[in-house]
C-alpha cells in the first residue's frame, strides 16, 4: 500500500491483510484509514474514490495485524461518549463496563437524597469509571466523595492524565492501593463500591490471544481459575466499607453462582444484566 492509492483500493488491501488477524477487519480498516487522515469514517464511504497516502496507513495495518488493540493504536477509546486515552499502563474500557457505570451512578443518586455519599473506585485503571460518574455530578445539587485505587503507579499516571483531560482531576482523588486496604486508615470507608478487577484465568492470558498479549497482565491474571483477587475483595468488603454499602462487579461469562457463594454473610446478591442478556455485572448489598 506504499505511495498513493484510492479510499476504496487503501481499505481493500487493508480487509484483506485484517481477515486472519480481527474479527472485524472491515470496520477496523476504516477506524484506522479514517483516523490516520483525520476523516470520518463516514466521509470514507461517501468518497471511495479519493486518494490517500497508504504508507502511514499501511504502518497501522501491520501494527493492527499482529494483534496490537486498534485503541492502543490510535491512542484513545471512545467510551460512555467519553474518549479516554488508552495505552498500554491500562487495560482498555470495555461497552460491557458502561453498565458497571450507570449502575454505580444510579446508586449513588438515590443515595445522596438521604446524605452524604462516598464512592471507591477500586482497579482504576485508565480512570474511565471514575470520570464518567465524577461528570454526573459536576452541576448536581449534591456530589458524592470520590476516591479511585489502583496498585499500578503506571496506571494510576493514566488515570490522572485522563482526570485532567475531561476536567474533573479535582473531584476524584487518586491513591495507589491494594484494593481496599486504605479505607478506615489514611481514607474513609465507602458506601458505594465499583471495581472490574481481573477475572481472566491465567492460562488463557498465557495464551495471549487478542489484546491479550498487549494490555498489562496485573489488569487482566485473576489467578488459576480467575477469582484471586474477587474472593480478596469479597473478604475485606465488610471489613473496610460501611455497613449497609453497596458494591458493583464485572464479572466473566459464567462467574456469578461462585460470586454469590463467595459473597459476605448477610450480602444480598443481584444480576444486573448487559444487552445481550449476559450476567456480567452484580449488585452486592452488605447488611445494615
């Protein structure tokens, strides 16, 4: 694809050289043909024969062929109409995640009519979560205290880049942490709890299939069957939250029975469903 060429003969090419490597190579040749022009995509389609330089395009595809994330390539991943910088100190925002968000944000509304409200977000990451509820709240009558953890500096460096990007690094404080270790100590004990901690079995990141084998292992090793670090969390949550708090999880496809095993005495335990009818998100209420 070196030198000049046509929309349509650069996305050709382009499909071709994706089919063995994505599972939507189309989409992702257009994604990466519009970003490396400045274009939308939607402008490709209704100009096919217009040229392009394919040789800064053709660098993309190889990246994109060896399985590199196409938000890692273009540096961002649009999100809950967010677009939050991705690379690779953090794991990239899943859709699925959207809904780990609304269910917080709907928590914590129905909380702060009754009074003050602190909510953790534990396993930041690239601070996605954290933005998109501290942004509910920015001209709301009533705010609650945020705080978002995460045990990796480099992914908390993130978080803070994308804090200040989308105007709320003053609304969310940053900590490094192992889960909830802080709260009750050097933090206050949340009422509301979100966390997508890594619930990947090891062997399948050892597989490295996909974006596996480019975003950071600590996001994604939950250990031999996935769970490690959920059974901690669901041991310290009734030690470190308030009584009566609420916890949000992602989870993986088929996760939930053993959540709702592992979960504290007295913890009530709901699914919230996603689209397509997976149960990929539960809702833990701890005992008053």
């Amino acid at each position: 694809m070196h030198g000049s060429l046509t929309v349509a003969d650069a996305l050709r090419a382009a499909t071709e050289r994706l089919r063995d490597a994505s599972p939507t190579p189309r989409l992702d040749a257009e994604v990466l043909l519009a970003h490396v022009i400045g274009r939308e995509r939607s402008w490709l389609l209704a100009h096919p024969e217009a040229d392009v330089d394919g040789t800064a395009f053709e660098a993309l595809i190889e990246r994109r062929a060896i399985g590199e994330p196409v938000a890692y390539i273009r540096g961002f991943k649009e999100w809950h109409s967010l677009r939050i910088r991705t690379d690779p100190r953090a794991l990239i925002p899943r859709p699925e995640t959207e809904l780990l968000a609304d269910a917080a944000i709907a928590e914590i509304h129905d909380r702060l009519t009754s009074g003050p409200v602190v909510a953790w977000e534990v396993a930041t990451g690239s601070g996605a979560v954290a933005i998109a509820i501290a942004r509910q709240f920015t001209d709301a009558a009533a705010s609650p205290e945020l705080i978002a953890t995460d045990i990796s500096a480099d992914a908390l460096a993130l978080a803070a880049e994308n804090l200040a990007a989308h105007g709320v690094a003053g609304v969310v404080t940053l900590e490094r942490a192992d889960l909830l270790e802080p709260a009750g100590d050097t933090l206050p004990r949340p009422d509301v709890v979100v966390a997508n901690l890594p619930y990947v079995a090891s062997a399948e990141v050892d597989e490295r299939r996909g974006s596996l084998g480019f975003e950071p292992r600590v996001a994604l090793d939950g250990g031999p069957d996935g769970l490690d670090l959920l059974r901690r969390f669901l041991t310290e949550l009734p030690e470190k939250a308030e009584r009566g708090a609420t916890a949000f999880l992602e989870l993986g496809v088929g996760q939930v029975d053993t959540i709702r095993a592992l979960a504290p005495a007295g913890a009530s335990v709901t699914v919230v469903p996603d689209l397509a009818g997976l149960d990929r998100v539960v809702r833990l209420d701890l005992p008053d």
